[in-house]
C-alpha cells in the first residue's frame, strides 16, 4: 500500500516532530481513541526526520516521505494551501508514480535474475540484459523535474523508495551478467574450435584418403562389413562430422531468426 495526501491544520497550529512522524508512519488511533504513535523514542524521532522531511518551507509547511507514504502537512492559510494541493496532485503526484514504476521494475529486474540459471538459461540472461540496457537508457533519468523544489522532493522520493540502491545493485548485475556471458561465450567458441579441428584433422588423415571414395554414389555398403578398425574410425569420423556441422548450421540459422523477431 501506498499512500499520497495533504493534511492541512489550524492556521498557526504547531507542527511537532510527532505530528510529522505520525503522518510518515500512517499512525492511526490507539484502542482508546487516542492519537497512536509507533515510538516512544524522541532521538529515535529525531533522527527519523532527518532524512525524511523536507522542511525548505517550515515551519508552517513539511514534506515526509517514507517508503509507504509521502505526505505534505502545513497549517498556512487556505489560499496557499490550495496552491500546495495544485502542486501535491500535480507534478508531485507524477514524481511518486516515476518513482514507484521505477522501483516496481528494478525490483522486477532483480526477482528475474535470483531465478535465473547461469550454465542452462541462456537466452534468457541475454533478455535480462537487454531488459536492464534498455530501462537504464530510456527510463532511469537523474532529472525529471524543472524547478528546483520540484527536483528536490523528486530526489527525496527516489532516495526514500530505495530507487539509487536497487539501481546499483543492478547495474553491478548488468556487469556480471556481461563478463559472465563473455567468459561463457569465449569458453563455448574454444570448445567448438578444439573439436572443429579435431575432426578436421582426423577426417583429413582417415576420411578423405581411405573411406571418401567408398561415401560417392552408389555408396558401397558391402564393401564396409571388410573395414578394418581406422577405416571404421574414419566413417564415423567422417559421418559425426557431417551431422555436427549440419547442426551448428541449424542452430546459428534459428538463433538469428529468433534474434531478428525479438528486435521487430
């Protein structure tokens, strides 16, 4: 739950520090009927404040944002108050929703990489990649907002949401996925070479000058129950190589039409 409001007070009544903590924490009534007020700690308060109000028009109008909530309180007169509840449902509102979609797909981000498996998942961390490239370029500007109070509280909202943390947590995955995918592709491309030379020697020893002749049509099939133990070598040699090689093909031909629908 999220919850955006103005509470407007008496002209001249006092603002306390409980006051404004009670509107950041969404404290309501005790059973009693009482105001309810989830510390008892005034350093604990104190402190709280510190890094939740923005106080630039105290001491008759604050700011409180917390995770859950982003209230504005003030007990100036009612044209100004009017004006503040302009702002507050204005560019404010839209500056609580940038940043809640903000956290809402960082958070989404970093759900999809705890459940994705590095050796099997393939396809699906080069997405995650795209995925957090392209929010990272389109969508997670420093700067939204003009004015100076407006880039003020919109910075407040970001640091309070937890936006800057989430963000580098996963830019820092963004850089382990990409020296991952490195190590892995470069590792993948040794391992195809190596045995793309094996066959090639082999094939070029065996294949080529003892079984290649008998493989023209019409293929010899009785010739074969005579091999000897290389010249069988060399056909399997010979016929693994072919369906490797036509299996490399297939796979890099659906890899790039899959590659070509996703950038459509």
């Amino acid at each position: 739950m999220y919850v955006q409001g103005l509470i407007s007070f008496a002209d001249g009544a006092a603002l306390t520090p409980e006051v404004l903590y009670r509107a950041s924490r969404i404290d309501g009534m005790n059973p009693e009927g009482r105001p309810y007020i989830s510390s008892t700690n005034m350093d604990y308060i104190r402190r709280y404040l510190d890094t939740h109000v923005y106080d630039r028009w105290g001491p008759n109008t604050y700011y409180v944002v917390e995770e859950m909530s982003f209230f504005c309180l003030t007990n100036e007169e009612p044209q100004i108050t009017v004006s503040l509840a302009n702002h507050m449902y204005g560019e404010y509102y839209y500056g609580s929703l940038i940043n809640l979609f903000y956290k809402i797909v960082l958070l989404k981000l970093s759900n999809r990489y705890s459940h994705v498996q590095l050796d099997q998942n393939q396809e699906e961390i080069e997405e995650l990649i795209r995925s957090i490239t392209t929010f990272s370029a389109k969508y997670y500007f420093l700067e939204v907002v003009s004015q100076s109070q407006g880039k003020e509280i919109f910075i407040q909202l970001r640091n309070n949401l937890g936006s800057d943390e989430l963000f580098s947590e996963v830019k820092k995955t963004l850089s382990d996925l990409y020296k991952y995918q490195e190590n892995f592709t470069t590792k993948r491309s040794n391992y195809l070479l190596l045995i793309l030379t094996i066959y090639t020697v082999i094939s070029g020893i065996y294949g080529m000058n003892q079984v290649i002749e008998d493989l023209k049509a019409p293929i010899q099939w009785g010739k074969m129950l005579s091999y000897s133990v290389f010249e069988y070598l060399a056909l399997l040699v010979t016929v693994t190589g072919i369906a490797i090689a036509l299996g490399l093909g297939i796979t890099t031909l659906v890899r790039l039409i899959k590659e070509l629908r996703k950038r459509r």
